[in-house]
DNA sequence: TGACAAAGTGAGTCTCGACTCATAATTTAC
DNA sequence: GTAAATTATGAGTCGAGACTCACTTTGTCA
C-alpha cells in the first residue's frame, strides 16, 4: 500500500515551511513554530521526523541537493557557485548550522564531487592556480557563507569580498602568508 | 569603601572560566557549569552579570579589547591579525558567537579602527590593493573565523586559505566575479 | 573585637521546548 | 459503504536551564 496522500502533503508542507523557518530564526527555532506555521499539529511534525535534528538533517539534505543539481549544470562556473552560495545564505534562505556529522554525510560528499569537478575545469582553464585543492575550496565558501549568514552582507559587500577570494584563487603566488612568524 | 578583596577575585575568576567554557562548548553551556568551574555558587555568577547575555557581553568585550591591543603592536601587520584571529577561532580559544547588538559595540569599533590603521599601513606598502576598504577586510576576518571555528580547521588548512584570501586582497585586478551574471 | 554591609549560597521557581500517547479523523482497499 | 489501517491531533510529561531570594558567611572599618 502506498503511503496516504495527506501524508505525503504534509511531509512536503513542513520539510518546506521548516527551511523557511529555521533559515529566517535560527535552527534554534521550536518545532511549535514549524507545527504552527504549516497548519499542522506538532505531533504530525514528529510523526515525519521523529527529532528535531532529523528534520534539521532532512533539510540540510535538501538543500545540499539542489545545489549540487544547479552546479551541475553545464554552463556552471565556480564563480558562480560562490557567487549563488554567498548570495542565498546572506539572505537566509538556505545553509543552516552546519550540525557536525548527522546523516549529512552523503550529500555532502555528492556536493563536494560537483565542486571538484568545477575546479578541476577551472583549473584547465587557467582560471584558478593549479596548487590549491578542493579543500581549501570548500572551506572557503562554507566561511563565506557563515560570514554573509552571521553578518548580513549587503549585495556591495558580498561582491567586494567574493571578488577578493575569487582573485586570490586565480593569483599566480606570492602569498602575504610567508610574511610573517 | 572599596569592594571586597573576594569579590574581585570572584568576578575575574567567572571571567576567566566562562570565557574558556564558552569557548570550548559553545555559548549553550549552562551557566552552571561556568559557575561549577569557577567554584562558586551559581548566585555568584549571576550577582556579578545578571544576566547570561551580560556574560557573553563581557568576554566578547575582553576579547576584542585583547585582539584590539595586540594589532595595535609596532610590528602587527594586516597578514598577522588574519593569521592570529584565524588560529585563535580554530582553536576556539576566542570569538563566540557574534550576538547582534549588545553592549560590544563600542569594543568591535575599536578592533575595527585598529584594522583600518594596519590597512593603510599596507596599502601604503604596496602590499594590499587601494580599492579595498575595512569593511571588506572585516567581513572577510569574520567569515574565516566563522569558518575555522565550525569547520575545526587544521593548521594546513587555516594556512592555505589564508594564502588564498591575502593574495586576493594583493591581486592587481581581474576579478572573476566579473565573468558571471 | 564587634557590627554592619557587601557578597556568597543553593534550593526552589518559572518558562520553554522537545517529545509522547490516548483518542479522533482520514484514507484506502474491497 | 464499510472496515481496517494509517495518520492527525494537542494536552500532557519531562528535563533543562535561566534566574530569584531568604538566609548565611565574610570582609572591612572603627
């Protein structure tokens, strides 16, 4: 037997509704909220998600997906990524707390893949210095992120520290780091 | 009449061990467990900063005092304070969750006028680009931070990122950030 | 040393949020 | 249309943590 319309409706109504929610007040939001906010009781919420961190997880999923299909895509750049990236979580639309190792793992790593292969093309390109690799990348963009999430970057703000970042990736050397002890 | 000898030493010692506790188990940490640490009763916390957001008001103002005058040295430089600020968040030796707008004001436009001097110390030297502006620079040292401290950065990470980053903020031009819409 | 005010104490209150479960309402299968 | 199973409901439980306060202890000053 499949699962029962309501059901699905309202498994896609609070995955939806929670990724607003959280993303607008902070993943310390209540369940209540969600519950309220979907029109649906808080033992529905529970009944889909029987913990708050599984719903966090589901949504992290959800969203690591979407971004791993958008950078897919053929005309993608990795200036891009950062770009869409740094431009959503300033407006709190996506990137929750990064809760360290709960379910996430895989599509993480599917998103990290995605990253590795828009460098690796850049890379060919000339367009980004063949010694940095797909760490340094990704801890970037998750700092970029945490920045423009916690600070609120105007669109000013978020293209004058992208376009600094982005420069650094493409400099040929002489890196101000050896300068000092 | 001057206050107690054991007051005093009482308020340093909460200081001193929220800031660690903080630190090390985020700003969730019960206040009881600053005050079990400490050694004293939870009544005493809450005498000296009646509020737990007084707390975290507190420890944020000395660290940013402390950070403020160690970039104010004669030979601090710019690629220091990044690597100093990014070591130390790694190490969640410092720099908690930054709370909006409460009473850090004042110390956070201190830090900042500290940054802008060593800014246009290196501009000056050639070092950093002339069409940079603090708030880049700030906002760049908040999302490393950030960064660092969720992610747990090892050394060879904080060091490659930070060569990336401060060879953007040297770069001639040729922002990538241009090549996409 | 005595007296008093400042500081310390910690059990207790209060609020809030995660999670449960007995019961009611729906949906689906036939 | 009806039975059976699935799902929804929301008041209630439970625990945690911020904060209070009546009372005790301690430091200071004369």
């Amino acid at each position: 037997m499949s699962p029962r319309a309501d059901a699905v409706r309202n498994r896609a109504k609070i995955l939806e509704v929670a990724a607003r929610v959280f993303a607008e007040r902070g993943a310390a939001a209540s369940t209540e909220q969600v519950a309220a906010e979907a029109g649906v009781a808080i033992g529905t919420v529970f009944r889909h998600f029987p913990t708050k961190a599984d719903l966090l997880a589901a949504i992290m999923k959800d969203t690591l997906a979407a971004l791993a299909t958008r950078a897919a895509a053929p005309q993608a750049t990795l200036a891009g990524v950062f770009t869409d990236l740094v431009a959503s979580a300033a407006d709190r639309r996506s990137v929750i707390d990064l809760l360290p190792g709960l379910e996430v793992a895989e599509a993480l790593a599917q998103f990290r893949a995605v990253v590795a292969d828009l460098l690796t093309r850049a890379q060919a390109a000339g367009e980004v210095r063949a010694s940095i690799g797909v760490d340094e990348v990704m801890a970037l963009l998750v700092a970029l992120c945490q920045g423009a999430l916690r600070g609120g970057w105007s669109p000013t703000l978020q293209r004058d520290t992208l376009a600094i970042v982005l420069d650094g990736l493409s400099y040929p050397g002489r890196s101000m780091a050896e300068a000092e002890g």
